[in-house]
C-alpha cells in the first residue's frame, strides 16, 4: 500500500475547513500568468529562477514549456522543499495510531459513511486503515479524486527536477527533512483530523471539482486564477495557512540569498508559495531582487 504524494496546500485548505469563521488575511498582489520567475540584481552573479510546482504533475508536463528546462541547465543547484532523500525507513511509523484505531476513533455510523464513501473510489475497505491515522486515509482519498499526472514512471515535478539535476552534476538542496514536511500533516492532533477526513467525506464531489478547477488553472499558468481561486474556499483560514505557508516561506528565505549567492540555483516550491504577499515573489522583490515572469 503506497502513500500518495499530495499537494500539502491543498490538503491544508481541507483541513481548515472545520473553522469558516476566519477569513484569510492574505492580501493578493499582482502577478503575471507564469510557473517560471527569474531572480536577478542584489549581489547576484548569475540569476537564479524559481518555479512553482504542482505535486500531482508529472515530469512531462514540461514538455510543454521547453524553455524551462533551459533555464535550469544555466543552473548549478537545484533547491525543492524537502530533502526527498533523508527520510529513515523507521520513520514510516509516523502514520500510525499509537494503541487506537479508527473504529474506535469514530462512531460506528461515522466509521460507515467513510467505509462506503472510501470504496466509491479505493479498491480497500476503511479496515484495511484500521491503525492508520485520519489523514492517511485522507492523502490516499484525496489522491485518488485528484486529477494528477504523477505517476511511477512519471515522476512529480519536485522529484523531477531533482533528478535532472542530479544527471548534470548539480548540487542538490532540500530546504527542509521530509520528517519536518510530513509532520505538519501527521502531528496535527486526531480531533482535527478526524473532522478533515470527515469534511473530505461529506463534501467529496465539491472538494473534487475545486481540485479540477486548481488542475486546470496550473496547466494554464494562471497565477492570478490560483490566487483567487485558493483564497476564494470557505475552508481557507489564514490561522492554519499560516503554518503552511508563510512561516515556512520565511524559514527559506533566511536560507535562499546565501544558497543563490554560492551559485546560480533553481528553486522549485509549490506554486501556493508564489502567490500573495507573503509569497516568494513579493518577498525576493522587498529584499532588493528582481523577480521578473519568464514565458520563452
């Protein structure tokens, strides 16, 4: 049974979703339509380029935008989220409940409407999660309505770019341990993700069509959709985006000038980490770069 890789923001805007009183407090800015941004100016050598990705989108989805790629040949580093490499396979004990279980967990009807809900889609009853945690079955869910590209043989553009980087001789960085990246799923406390596996549940064709509308404004470059689209859900709150999002952007931040400086780097993050105020666009600009869009 393999754990499906999910788009963390994505899965965070469903886990918001017990809480509509907060609205988010994210202010939108000005963006041109483009997943590629070139940094340049402030003591840069040579640019570096930032590119936002979509963890359900294969490697071949840049077939499509052929000057990627060239640009990330003129790079010596390649920086992605989580360092996919230093996971210990002990660590795997993460997704399990410690003495508990689902059944027990929820009530019996509860535990039903997952069950039947979760075979519309998976070939495997809601037992066969018995000791895993809520979220678990929510990523494997979730991945299963997701429309995606990613596969075995169609690696995610995170892996992707890691891998090519990796052929040409490239440094390869991860601005965080996949222990750190997974933890802000798996460590949320059992009552709130007892009511995001719930809401997923209770509310799964709508969460599928927002899924498909965020799919297709990611295949056309549209930051501006995106932005609108994400701030947009009920289930957003600035409170739990907060953690996802703009915190760990400033922990890159602290990291990025010094990596760009040492050589030119390609930075490839989720496209949410693009997108508002406290996104890496606007943040690169106030920190004296030039963040211009590249379209060729």
């Amino acid at each position: 049974m393999m754990k499906k890789t999910c788009c963390l923001i994505f899965c965070f805007l469903v886990f918001a979703g017990c809480n509509w009183s907060n609205r988010p407090k994210y202010k939108r800015i000005a963006l041109d339509n483009s997943l590629l941004w070139k940094i340049s100016g402030n003591g840069l050598a040579s640019p570096s380029y930032l590119y936002g990705t979509d963890h359900l989108i294969g490697g071949n989805f840049l077939d499509t935008l052929p000057y990627v790629m060239q640009k990330f040949k003129q790079c010596k580093a390649v920086a992605t989220e989580a360092d996919l490499d230093s996971e210990p396979l002990e660590y795997k004990s993460h997704i399990f409940l410690k003495h508990d279980s689902l059944s027990h967990l929820f009530t019996p009807d509860e535990f039903s409407e997952i069950d039947r809900t979760l075979t519309r889609f998976l070939p495997w009853p809601l037992l066969k999660f018995n000791h895993l945690k809520p979220v678990y079955v929510y990523d494997e869910l979730s991945g299963f309505i997701s429309e995606r590209t990613a596969s075995k043989t169609n690696h995610h553009l995170d892996r992707y770019f890691r891998e090519e980087g990796r052929k040409i001789g490239d440094k390869i960085i991860g601005l965080e341990t996949v222990k750190f990246h997974d933890s802000l799923l798996y460590d949320k406390p059992l009552d709130i993700q007892k009511k995001s596996l719930l809401y997923l549940v209770r509310h799964i064709d709508q969460v599928s069509k927002s899924r498909q509308t965020d799919f297709n404004l990611y295949h056309q470059q549209n930051l501006v959709g995106l932005e609108i689209e994400t701030t947009s859900k009920i289930e957003f709150t600035s409170e739990r985006m907060d953690g996802v999002i703009r915190a760990r952007n400033n922990n890159w931040l602290r990291e990025l000038p010094a990596i760009m400086k040492q050589q030119p780097t390609f930075i490839a993050v989720g496209a949410a980490h693009l997108l508002w105020d406290c996104g890496l666009i606007n943040q690169l600009r106030l920190k004296g770069y030039t963040v211009k869009a590249v379209t060729f």
